[in-house]
C-alpha cells in the first residue's frame, strides 16, 4: 500500500493550561502622545477588572503550539480529498501571495473610491468573468458564504415576486438538494415542498408538474444534481416553471462541471449562486471564509442588494447605493474581498481554455473512479455521472459495515474520507469529488485503498468497523460529548 | 495548465482503460443544444510572472501611502507577524470543515480555543466558532432571540453600525419582524427614556452597540435591566471587540454579537472578517452557526468534536436554527493566535494606547480648531467631529494625503459637515498633529 504511515505528532494541551504569569510575545512602542489616568478618561466603572483565566504565553510558546495543532489536520496539500459536493482542489500559491499585497491587505472599506479604483476594478472584472463562465447579466459579490447567496438569491425573486403584486408562498425543492437549500428558503419567509426525483435520479417533471402553481415563487435546483447527473430535461423544468410565473434558482455549488461546456444561463436559470471556495479555488480555512457570489438575469437586476458596483462615465468605478428596488444590504461592505482577488487570480491563471480543461479533467477523475471501484461498490443510479460519483455501501452493509466505517477505515489509507450518508435520497451514499488537480498516481492509490476496504469488509469487518486505527485519535464519542456538552475552558 | 497533473499520454490511458477515446464522450448527458459551442469570453491565461504584475499594479492604483483616520466598524490595529506566519500553514489554511474528528483535532482545538476567548471577553457563558462578520452576528442574535422569545419586535438604538441595521432590516422584513429605532442623547449615548416608553412586553429583544457607532461606551447593564423588566432580551453588539482588553463586559446581555476584525483580521477592504455570538448556557440550544465541544475518544483521550449540530441545517433542513453552514475557520485562527500573542497585558496596553491617543486627539481638535467634537460621554477610540463653516478642509487634508474620518451625513442627516474619526496605536502622534493642522 503505498499511503500508510504513521508520523511525529506531539501532544499539546491548550493554550490556557500553557500560562506562566509575566511570559509575554509581543511589545509596542512607546506611547508618543501626553497621557493622563485612564480612569480620567474613561470612569472607573467602565473599565474591567483584569481577564480572568487568559493565558500568558511567549512568542515561542504561541509558534509551537499552533504549529502542533497544525499537524494533527489533514489539508489539500498533504493529499487528496474526495469529498463529494465539496471541490476540494489544489488551491494556488499565488492567490495568497497577491491577496496578502498591502493595497489589498490593508485597504480600508470606507476609502473614497477615487483612492480604491485597483480594488473596484478588481472585483468589476471578477463580477464580468463570472457572468460570463454562468451566462448571466449581473453579479453580486456581496454574500460571504454559499447559503449565504441562496438566501440572497431567494429575496430577490421574493422582491420580484412582489414587485408583481403577489410574492407567492412555496419554493420546491428536490428531495436530492443540499440542506442549506430547505433552511435558507425558511429563512427568506416561504414554505417549503420537497419534490421527488425519478429512477433516473433526476426531478420527475410529473411530479413537478403537479407540484407547480401560481403560488410557487421558484424551484431550487442543482445542476449538476448531487449525484453528479446533469438534469437532462433542465430546459423542459425551466419550461414549466416559467409557464406558472415562477423563477428558477440554480445551486452553483457543482459549477466545476460545466465551466466552458454549459452555461446555467443559457438553460433557463434566472439566479444562481457560486462558491468561489468550491468552483474558484480560495482556500476552505478549515470551514471558511466563503465567499458566495451572485448572479441573475435582467430581470431581477434591480433587486440586487445593494450597494453595486457601477462605473462612471469616465471609466471610474464606484459603490452605487441608490437602488430603490434593492432587497437591501445583506451584510456589510462589499463582500469578501480578500477572496475576490483570489478567485480572479485563479481565472486569469487559466483563461478560457484553461478553465475548460479543468472542467474535462475533473470528469474524467470522476469517472475514471466510477469505472473502478462500480464493481466493488453499488451504484443506486446508472446515468452518466460529471464531476462526481454516488455509490452506496449496499454490498458491505451485509457485512455489517456501513458506510461512515469505510470513510473512518480510508483515514488509516491517508485519506480524507468521502462525503458520505449524503444525498439523503441515497441510504449509505458516499459521494466522491477528486477534482481535475489530483495525478492519477493520487487516484490510483485512492482507488487501491477503496478496494484494499471493499475486501477487508467481507473478510474483516471489525477491522474496519473500529476504524480508524493509526489516526492521532479513535473516534470520538459524539453523545456523549452532546450530552453534556463542555464547549469552553473553565479553571 | 500547471495546476492539472493530468498529462496526454495519462488522459489516453484512462480513458482507453474506460473503453472510451474521447473527454467528449463523458458529457453526453449534457444535451448538444445546451453545449456551448465557443470558448468562454474572458481574459486570457496569463503566466505567473504576469499574474503578478497584473495584481502588482492593481494593489499599487490602492492608495496605501494615505493617513486614514477611517474607522467605523474596521480597524487598523498591528497584527503580530506570527499571526500571519501559523495561518499560512497548508494545514489550517487548505483544510476542510472539521466533519472528522480524528484528522482535524487541530482545526477542532484552535476553535475551541476561539470559544474560550470569546467568553472571557464578552462576560457570556458560550460563544460559537464564529459567524460570517458582525453584521450577520447581530442579525442573528436578533432572530435568535426572536426564537427564544416567540415575541416579533425589536427596539435597535440608532447608534448600532448603520450598515448592521441595514441587514437586520434586510432579515425582519421577510420573517415579519418589526424594528423600532431608538435616538441617542447628546452625550452620544441610546436614550434610556425613550427605551423605556418603547419597551412592552411584546417586543423580543432591545439591541444597543458599545462602543457604539459614534465611539460612545454604552452603559450596557443599563440598557439590560430596561429590557429584563420587560422580558426581552439584551443584545450588545460589538464592532471593536479590542475594547474588551480594557471595557467592563457586557456580562449583563443575554447575546454578545459582533465583529472579531480588530483582533489581528486584516482590513482587507472589508472583508473577510468573523463575526462572534456569545450568549448564556441556557439558550445554547437556541445558538446559529458551529459549536465545538470537548468530548473523549473510545481510549478515554482527550478529543475535540463538532457538537449540538442537531440545531443546523445539514441535519435538521428547513427546521434549523439558521442557513449558516460555515463559519469563519481561518479567521477565528487569527484572532486566536492575536489573543494568545498579546495575552492580558499585550491586550490592555494596547487598549490604554487607544484611550490615551484618542484623547490626545480629541482634545487637540477641541483645543487647537473651530471644530467641535460632539458627544462628551467617555469614548474608546473613535468620536465625532462637527465641521464649522463651509470648510473645505476635507479636501485640503485629502490633497495632503490624509483621509480625516468618514462623513456620517449618509447614515444620520442631523449630522451634516460630521466625520467620524478613529485613532488606534497604530497613529503616530505627528499623524495627529498634522490632522489638527489640517482642520485649523
């Protein structure tokens, strides 16, 4: 097996059981100015008594500390990480190199725009490629996350919905759709109505039909679905939909499968959100920041939040606040900067043919996975499969082994597991993602280890029930820490 | 493409080994009328000595060479270089959400961590792994409350951060939440009275910011035993989380929501920053966003875990407690690593130097212009300046590389000719001065 090993991993406790009083790691200069009793500047009663139980800690303590956590993480550097619906790829050196420049680092949000145009042209070019890769009129970079833009997304055709007089009450959403989807639909004041898919693992358009009436403000779809199938009849759906008046919202979370081949727009999508950490490389930071741009046809164009970013007759850029229609501001500023300038790097990096071809290889990574592990492991579905594969545990659940097992048991392989028990429409899923930046050395061994696991589970369960075994740590036991939870440090 | 590995002679092989000869042929269920039959319309490739021109230039059209007195809800504070040095880690920076435990204790730990911290400092029992920025956080410590209360109305003071108040509108207007602002005395501080004539036992929570937006420091457990006496929640929004080195906590809230940017995030042009929620034990259950829990391995060790998440939306769908998915991991990391590096002293010098160089520009302004700093009530390191006469200072001060402060006329109209003006250690006395000369 060519991935197992075990390394150094030091233990450390945390950083408040590491205080020794009067250690400190950092200093300041001077203090320049007159200076007279701070509780002459400020009551008394206004200020607090020193911070009980925060640790004290040298620079050295501080560096060795974070860099042993930092060992215990599995990351994208170390190996592949095949998560479905995820798109962990390969994030570029570069993009942190440009976005850590100090005009960027270091701008201020507020800045009269005249003193920020290198930052407004940023993000107007960012907003005009991802326009075009999705076949939309308009971007917004406001919302910091995906879910974020889902809920942005369904206010906007909430304000256009009343803008006709009527918003309607009900967003359907397919049974195969991410859980951000249902509770951002929630969120935005609508009801939601689950919609079946068919054998093939598409929406069932008779089904759609008889969900459809005047009083569905939208369908939530995900194309490529979260089986990795594209919906074939996305132009019938978009038909229908828009035949009742309502609006189509595309979840652009698999937007890896379609770059320079397909465009949302060009189906009959009126919204659609991307994640710039899934599609466009900014790094997942361990669980963010996102960043979940934007974007819409003309028509909900004068909903966008506000403010957008506009250009003056003289080619200057500028945040344009006066938008009477706006669904308003959802969050301050203007979004994730810092992760604009990322993406964008990572666009211009690659160019059209360059995206393209990163859209081709993570197909063919996908599906070179499907061909070799569809033997060992069950395919609910048979229809063609883009950017990533859903098989189930179905074989080696007869052996008692479900599917968080294998997941647990690939760690002891030097994986990252899977995303697995999602989509819920698949009992035992495990969704694989490898993107189009893993060699196929990488998959190989993927594919090795997924069928060095497939046979253990007929001819050694427990080996992999109690999995894993060579991980820093056993599996944690979750109920219990549910129960009574201990989610900070006491003395 | 140098960041696909895939050669070829390797796209031959797999494919041949699939029994196909062309990429092609794996988009057939893509229908032929929905292909796209040109390249994509966008820049093209550029090498990496050309990216890093390309950004070079853009980075040099930001004015970095101005003196900013900009403040407002983002702060210049210095940021240890360690800070940036551990989270340049591949290991924190390129890694997942921490869903398995067993290869992520790191990322697992450091929030806990984060937690820890972010209880100490605001007073409160609980605090989550962080939301997307503060104006989400105070957002949703309002619908929080609206859940934990089942009551619809809000009274928001006028000083919270305008652009906060614009999301909370953005929110309540589609869940049927009502909000009523409430007016700020000429100390700079919410008005109690009107508080009190406002509050009725149908309203759900009263949300003050301190420091507020003018820099005000707010009596918070004034504000708190207003709204107890009527059964809604205290909520405190903070923008400067620094100012909890120095400031009594607002331990008398129910929820402490705010910004963590001021403790060692860049500015970044706005973002991205993180957003913290702290609130009391009892109404964990209540609490958006990703809590991480102490728990043990099947060894009896010590392991750290994602816990509670039956209140989010990957488990419980349309009925959880938020949207929210992420956090912001890598950002909490960096007000982690700030909190660690400077520690309780590091923290309250830091403060001090705050207060002391606030205080010396404020009364050099009072002292040494016809200008008029408003609002008398103790502040921590922003105030408000009303601009005398026809003055076109702003522009004498721009034309000298200084950007004075940012005119607050947009957010209260009462307020024309008003900038508001923000001075943290990072200001260096001759940077003061030439402000004040600037305005005489």
């Amino acid at each position: 097996m060519s991935r197992t090993s075990s390394h150094i991993s030091l233990n450390e406790r945390l950083l408040f059981e590491r205080s020794s009083p009067g250690r400190h790691a950092y200093d300041l200069p001077l203090l320049d100015t007159p200076s007279r009793p701070v509780n002459e500047i400020v009551d008394g009663a206004l200020l607090r008594d020193d911070i009980a139980g925060m640790p004290e800690l040298s620079e050295g303590d501080v560096v060795r500390h974070f860099t042993r956590l930092s060992t215990w993480n599995y990351h994208i550097d170390l190996g592949l990480y095949p998560l479905g619906s995820c798109t962990m790829k390969y994030n570029p050196k570069v993009n942190e190199v440009v976005a850590r420049l100090h005009g960027f680092a270091h701008a201020h949000p507020y800045m009269p725009a005249e003193l920020v145009q290198g930052a407004l042209r940023i993000q107007s070019t960012l907003e005009s490629c991802l326009a075009e890769i999705s076949g939309m009129d308009a971007v917004t970079l406001q919302p910091a996350a995906g879910a974020h833009g889902e809920l942005t997304g369904i206010l906007m055709i909430r304000a256009y919905h009343e803008s006709l007089g009527n918003p309607r009450r009900r967003v359907l959403v397919p049974d195969s759709a991410h859980g951000t989807n249902p509770a951002s639909v929630t969120i935005s004041g609508y009801a939601v109505e689950h919609i079946p898919s068919n054998s093939r693992g598409t929406v069932d358009l008779e089904g759609l039909r008889r969900a459809m009436s005047n009083d569905v403000a939208a369908i939530m779809i995900t194309n490529p679905n979260t089986l990795g199938i594209f919906e074939s009849d996305i132009s019938a759906i978009a038909e229908i939909v828009h035949s009742h008046g309502s609006l189509v919202y595309m979840d652009g979370a698999n937007m890896n499968a379609m770059m320079g081949i397909t465009r949302a727009g060009d189906f009959g999508v009126d919204v659609l959100h991307i994640n710039l950490h899934k599609t466009f490389t900014t790094p997942h930071g361990g669980g963010g920041p996102g960043s979940g741009p934007v974007a819409v046809k003309r028509i909900l164009e004068p909903h966008l939040p506000r403010p957008v970013l506009g250009k003056k007759q003289d080619g200057s850029f500028f945040y344009d606040d006066d938008r009477p229609q706006s669904i308003g501001k959802i969050k301050a500023y203007y979004g994730h900067f810092g992760m604009h300038v990322r993406a964008l790097c990572y666009i211009l990096a690659n160019g059209p043919e360059g995206l393209k071809t990163a859209t081709e290889i993570a197909v063919l990574n996908a599906n070179y996975i499907r061909t070799k592990l569809k033997d060992a492991y069950a395919m609910p579905f048979h229809t063609p499969t883009l950017h990533e594969v859903v098989f189930s545990d179905r074989n080696q659940a007869q052996h008692g082994v479900g599917v968080g097992d294998i997941g647990k048991r690939l760690i002891d392989y030097g994986f990252h597991p899977p995303t697995v028990s999602f989509p819920l429409i698949v009992p035992g899923a495990i969704m694989i993602e490898p993107t189009e930046t893993e060699s196929r050395q990488e998959l190989d061994a993927f594919i090795e280890a997924m069928l060095a696991i497939a046979k253990e589970a007929e001819s050694d369960p427990t080996l992999v029930k109690t999995a894993p075994h060579n991980a820093r740590i056993s599996r944690v036991d979750e109920a219990g820490a549910a129960r009574k939870p201990i989610l900070r440090w006491k003395p | 493409m140098r960041y696909i590995p895939c050669s070829e002679s390797d796209r031959k092989e797999m494919l041949a080994s699939m029994g196909l000869d062309s990429i092609e042929q794996l988009f057939s269920g893509i229908p032929e009328d929905l292909r796209l039959q040109r390249l994509l319309d966008i820049p093209a490739a550029l090498s990496e000595p050309e990216l890093l021109d390309y950004f070079h230039k853009a980075a040099a059209e930001n004015s970095s060479g101005h003196t900013s007195f900009l403040g407002a809800g983002v702060y210049r504070h210095h940021i240890p270089v360690i800070v940036d040095a551990l989270i340049a880690r591949s290991e924190f920076y390129t890694a997942y959400t921490p869903y398995q435990a067993e290869i992520a204790q790191g990322t697992l730990q450091a929030i806990f961590e984060f937690q820890t911290y972010m209880t100490q400092l605001t007073g409160m029992e609980v605090a989550n792994a962080s939301l997307y920025d503060g104006s989400t956080a105070a957002t949703e410590a309002m619908l929080m409350a609206h859940r934990v209360t089942k009551r619809n109305r809000f009274l928001v003071a006028r000083t919270v951060h305008p652009e906060y108040r614009a999301v909370m509108a953005t929110y309540a207007r589609n869940l049927g939440l009502d909000i009523e602002l409430i007016g700020y005395l000429p100390s700079g501080r919410i008005d109690l009275s009107q508080l009190q004539a406002a509050l009725k036992d149908t309203v759900a929570g009263v949300v003050a910011q301190s420091p507020n937006f003018f820099g005000t420091i707010e009596d918070t457990a004034a504000v708190a035993a207003l709204a107890h006496s009527h059964g809604a929640l205290s909520i405190v929004n903070v923008c400067e989380a620094l100012s909890l080195g120095i400031l009594r906590p607002p331990a008398e809230a129910d929820i402490v929501a705010g910004e963590a940017q001021s403790l060692g995030v860049p500015m970044s042009f706005g973002g991205p920053h993180v957003g913290f929620l702290a609130t009391r034990d009892k109404f964990v259950r209540q609490m958006p966003g990703r809590l991480v829990g102490m728990g043990k391995d099947q060894q009896g060790r010590r392991a750290f875990v994602l816990t509670l998440s039956t209140r989010e939306q990957h488990i419980r769908r349309e009925k959880a407690t938020s949207n929210i998915c992420t956090n912001q991991s890598l950002c909490a990391l960096m007000a982690t690593i700030y909190l660690a590096t400077l520690g309780p002293k590091g923290l309250r010098e830091t403060c001090e130097q705050n207060l002391q160089k606030t205080d010396y520009a404020v009364r050099q302004i009072q002292e040494r212009t016809p200008h008029t700093v408003l609002f008398p009530a103790a502040r921590f390191n922003e105030f408000v300046v009303q601009l005398q006469g026809s003055s076109n200072c702003i522009q004498k001060l721009m034309s000298r590389n200084i950007v004075p402060g940012l005119p607050v006329e947009r957010y209260y109209p009462e307020l024309a000719s008003c900038i508001l003006v923000c001075v943290t250690e990072t200001t260096r006395r001759e940077q003061i001065d030439a402000l004040v000369e600037g305005l005489q």
